[in-house]
C-alpha cells in the first residue's frame, strides 16, 4: 500500500498542536496539523497514490486501523477512501468537513468493499455527542437548510446482494479516473455476501452535500451501495442535501431513526433491489426545490433484474412541500407524485404518514403495457400498504377527498403529442388499488384530523400555507392508535426486527429518538 500523505501547515516547532503537549493522532511525518488559534487543530485528509487512510509510520510500520478523535477538525481534501481492510474509527464529537471542489475536485468520504468504519456517536446516561459531517464553515452549528451543494457526502460499500448485470457496479458520480476498482459494490461472480458487515454508522448529522461530480451528477447526503445487514446504520440525518437524503443502490441493511431534511431532490431514493427493512423514518420538503418524498426503484441492468427490491418501511412521517407552492414554480421532480414506485419495485408500506405533498397526487404505482413493473409486485403480493394515513396529500386535498383522487397513473405520449393513461390494467387500476388501500387499514383524513401533534407554515399566497417553520411531529389524532406488526420485515441481522409500537408515524411511545441533541433539524428550531 502506497503512503497516504495528508499535507497541511502550521505546526509548531515542537510538532505539537497549539503549543500543547498531546501529540496529534498521526505520526507527523504523515499527518501534519494545521494550529488554528481559538478553536480545535485542523488535519487535512487526502487520498495519495491511492493509499486510503492508511500510512506507513516513522518504523516504516503499515499503519490501517486509524482513528479520528474529536480534538481536531477532519478536512476531506477530494477524495478520502477507506481502503479494504483498512478501518477508520471516529470519536464521538468528532467534526468532518468536506472542502469545497467539484466534479473530480470534490471532497467524499468513501468506504469501499472490505473497508470498514466505526462512527458511533455517544449516547450515555442521557448525554448524546454526534459526529458531524459537514461543510467547511459548519464547526457544529449547520450553516442553515438553504445552503446545499458545498460538498460531496458520504458513501458506504460493499458486497451484499444487489441486481445489476453484472453482479458489480460502480457507485454513480465518482470518475473512473479517480476510483477505479474502489468505487464497485456488489460481488464478484454474484457470490454475494447478505450479511456483510461495513461497521457502524449510528448519531451521525451529515450536512450540506450534493456538489456536482462526474457527468453533472450529484452524491446524496448518505450513499448506500451493496451494504449487509451485519451492519448498525441508524440515528443518522441528511441536512440540506442538493440531491437526495438517502439512496440505497441494493443491499440488506436494515435502518431505523434515518432523518431526511430538506433534500433538493428525493427524501429517500431506493434502487437495485434494495431489501432491508426500516423503521421510524422522517422526511420533511423545503418549499423551492424537491424532488419525491420517495422515489422507489426496482432494477436497472435490467429493470427485471431480481432480487426484486423488497424492502420494508414502517412508522415514517413524510412531510411535504404544503399547498402554498404548485408544480409550475417548483424546481425538480417536485413531488410529482408524492410517493413513486416503479421498475419491479415493492417496498411495503405500513403504520405510515404522508402528509403536506400538495402539488400533484400522492401515489404512483407503475403500470407499464406488456411489462414487467411495480404495479405487478402489487397483484402478486410483494407490495404492500397496510394502516397508512394520508393527511393534507393533492392540490384539492379536501374533506371529500378519496383515494382514488389521491391515485397518479402511469402514462405514456400518444402520437399527436398527448398524455394518456397505458399500462396492462388501464384506468381501472384508479379504483382496484384505491379498494385495495381502504381494506387495508389505510385512510385519507379529514382536514381536522391532523396526525402530527403542531405544524407552523410561513405565510403564503392563501395564508399560512408556505413551506414549513416549525413542527411537533408526535402522533396526534388518528395516529395515536392502529398500527400493527408487518407480516414481513427487514432481512436478518442488525435491525432486522420490527420495534412494537402502537402508534402511527415516527414519533411516539416506544420510539427513541433523543433528538434535542444529536440532529441539527431540532436544533434549527425546525422540530419542537
């Protein structure tokens, strides 16, 4: 392995940080400090010659175990890998900051097939540290939910089960040039491992992401590619992403307490057979720029490609855009519809919320004509949407509203340029999957029964109906009761059983958020 050599200035001339006898957590030789007067000491991170994280030391020792500890500021100068069978440990409290540099000059933290780290923020006796991944600027306090874009993010691989043909692929933005072999997922001769193991990923707040890489595409706030569920990924935010929150590429990790705030693109974005299960999910929509609450695929290389993606979610709270805003001022996909599921997808649904997605319907299931498609995962069963509440979904939303005016079906341009309904079932696919929600314990809402305990807009056009101020997502109303156990979840391993909770949504008796202090969207006054 080459020398990974992190280049910074400023030491001073006993080699010590501030003047201080503590000696930095690297040799010198190979990571050098930056003394930065007032606050923490700053090490810049590159990736030289490939080396990953790792060094060689003063005895000419292979250093591969490295760990980042919180009286220093982690810079990521481009990008950083954890190499196979090298492990990055970071404190708890431990500030990571991604320089600013696009394209292949972006900054990404990349743990690769048979890399493994271990970010675990504290929780002991009530006193919760995160770590933080984040902006330059950002030393703990975010830099605020408009301001998207200044990094890359974080991206955890491996080689559990995923779809595509053949059975390994590389992570999407990262040049071939900068990445090679590092940036693949998936395995080798589809000898897949389920219960791969990339380590623990738990009170993480990841902020500020989404810099354009390769060919102008984006990485989201967390990546995540052919990941098993030996796994411990929960307790982790996306803050102001200029793409998606979450996007999972395959795997089996199964997530709980996963926080989606202000994503410039989908919430939580779901391809190439994804199957884990996931409990207590929150998403909630900024009012310029967003894409779907979630965007749910199947298959790529082909789109028929199994396993088929049959992850499960169970007690999310999806909070949209709200009425204030339509399809015609919003950039992106503008949840348009709220929730799409297509390509073979069939993530289940249950004791779920939807709620604030104003602008077009509330749900797709694809139908396509003579293909295979999510719409078919629905008639064999794979799919599910039991106990869900829909509350304050479509631009008429009313107290007449029903499913069926809730329903986007698939459509395809005719010949003279028109929009019409296609697929193997047709229209009469608006009324069967419309029965089939109310016999499954799902209900549309009256506009008095509002499952979250407070919702504060700004004030729009029409009133207080711009995008959202503050909020008490506690179950309120009909999401106090009703919700059961899945007759499936998750996939084995870490997580991979369902939490027992009466309650509908992500928040309530028997869910353990603890996020006062550990979630930048509570600490922005956003969640009170």
């Amino acid at each position: 392995m080459a020398t990974a050599l992190v280049f910074a200035t400023g030491c001073d001339s006993n080699g010590g940080m501030n003047g201080d006898d503590d000696d930095p957590p690297f040799s010198v030789e190979a990571y050098d400090t930056t003394a930065v007067d007032g606050g923490p000491d700053v090490i810049t991170v590159s990736d030289v010659n490939e080396g990953g994280i790792g060094y060689f030391d003063a005895e000419g020792n292979e250093v591969s175990d490295i760990t980042w500890t919180s009286n220093y500021v982690y810079q990521l100068d481009n990008f950083v890998f954890v190499n196979d069978g090298q492990t990055l440990t970071i404190e708890p409290g431990t500030v990571v900051q991604g320089l600013p540099g696009s394209g292949g000059d972006a900054a990404a933290l990349i743990v690769t097939r048979g890399g493994t780290i271990q970010a675990d923020g504290e929780q002991d006796d009530g006193t919760i540290n995160p770590i933080i991944f984040t902006a330059e600027g950002d030393n703990g306090d975010g830099l605020g939910r408009d301001v998207k874009g200044r990094w890359g993010g974080v991206i955890l691989l491996g080689d559990a089960p995923i779809n595509s043909d053949p059975p390994t692929t590389q992570i999407e933005g990262i040049p071939d040039e900068v990445g090679g072999a590092r940036i693949r997922y998936g395995a080798e001769n589809g000898d897949f491992d389920p219960n791969h193991d990339v380590g623990t990923f738990r009170y993480v707040s990841i902020r500020h992401t989404g810099t354009s890489l390769a060919g102008g595409d984006e990485i989201q706030g967390l990546t995540i590619g052919g990941v098993g569920n030996g796994s411990t990924v929960e307790y982790v935010e996306s803050y102001a992403s200029d793409d998606d929150g979450f996007e999972w590429f395959g795997g089996t990790v199964n997530t709980k307490y996963l926080i989606s705030a202000y994503a410039s693109d989908d919430s939580y974005d779901i391809d190439e057979g994804f199957q884990g299960g996931n409990q207590f999910w929150l998403a909630v929509h900024g009012a310029n720029e967003a894409g779907r609450i979630g965007e749910h695929d199947g298959g790529t290389s082909p789109e028929t490609a199994q396993p088929y993606a049959t992850s499960d979610v169970s007690n999310a709270t999806y909070i949209g855009i709200g009425p204030d805003v339509t399809r015609e001022n919003l950039s992106g996909d503008g949840e348009d519809p709220f929730l799409l599921q297509r390509d073979n997808n069939a993530t289940s649904y249950y004791n779920t919320v939807f709620m604030g997605g104003r602008t077009n319907a509330g749900l797709q299931i694809e139908d396509l004509d003579g293909s295979e498609d999510a719409a078919n995962r629905w008639d064999d069963g794979d799919l599910q949407h039991q106990n869900n509440l829909w509350f304050n979904i479509g631009p008429a939303f009313a107290d007449t509203t029903e499913f069926e005016d809730l329903i986007q079906l698939t459509t395809t341009e005719n010949d003279d340029g028109v929009d019409v309904v296609s697929g193997d079932r047709g229209e009469a696919m608006r009324g069967n999957l419309a029965d089939y929600l109310r016999t499954n314990g799902n209900q549309v809402l009256n506009t008095d029964q509002r499952p979250i305990a407070s919702i504060t807009r700004a004030q729009g056009e029409r009133g207080s109906d711009g995008p959202v101020q503050s909020f008490d997502p506690a179950a309120a109303g009909p999401a106090t009761s009703g919700a059961s156990q899945p007759p499936q979840f998750g996939s084995g391993g870490e997580n991979g059983s369902w939490t027992q909770v009466s309650f509908r949504g992500a928040f309530g008796p028997g869910a353990e958020w603890n996020l006062s202090e550990w979630a930048l969207i509570a600490q922005d006054g956003t969640i009170q």
